[in-house]
C-alpha cells in the first residue's frame, strides 16, 4: 500500500518516488557529513582559518536545516514515510557533538 494521496484529477499519480527519495538520501548525507565537519572545524578555529562562529553556522545549518529541508521536500512530494525518516535525522547533531567530546576529538 502506498502513502501517497491519489492523484487530484482522478487520474494516474505522476509523482516521482525514486526521484524524491534520491534527493532525501543526498540531503542527508550532506547533513550526516557537514554538520559533524562544521563543528569540529568549529572547535579547532584558529585566526587564520576563520572564525569558530561560522563554523558553528555551517554545522548547525547542515545538521538542523537539512533534515528539515529534506522533510519538507518528501512533504511536499507526498512522501510520509521520508518525512519522518527525514526527521529522525534530527537526532544526528547529538550524537556526533557527544561523539568528538567524548573521543576527544573535540580538544
């Protein structure tokens, strides 16, 4: 059984699933890769490499932003199960932060 609402004409559903699920993987491991990076880029700033704070950006950008990005995106297509995959992405930022801390990959 599908998720997907049927189409409003009455006719065929023209949507795309494996396009959308395509772009929902690629958001995601853009957030799985550069929301960690960001932040431990963050943490190892020093003057000439910018400064900490827009590593901080970039990483709770990409970990926070995509995730809802790529919800609103399987949303939109009409793609629940994405969604919520695309939401528990969410959890990701806490266990990476707690991760480089308790590794000392954070020093």
């Amino acid at each position: 059984m599908s998720d997907r609402p049927p189409a409003p004409s009455g006719g065929h559903n023209t949507r795309h699933p494996t396009g959308i699920r395509v772009v929902l993987a690629l958001l995601a491991l853009a957030a799985l890769a550069l929301g960690p990076t960001g932040y431990l880029m963050g943490l190892r700033a020093v003057d000439h490499d910018g400064s900490a704070a827009e590593w901080f950006t970039l990483a709770f950008a990409a970990a926070v932003g995509l995730p809802f990005l790529a919800a609103a995106v399987a949303t939109v297509a009409g793609d629940r199960r994405g969604a919520l995959w695309s939401l528990t992405l969410l959890a990701w930022p806490v266990v990476f932060v707690s991760a480089l801390h308790l590794t000392g990959w954070g020093r």
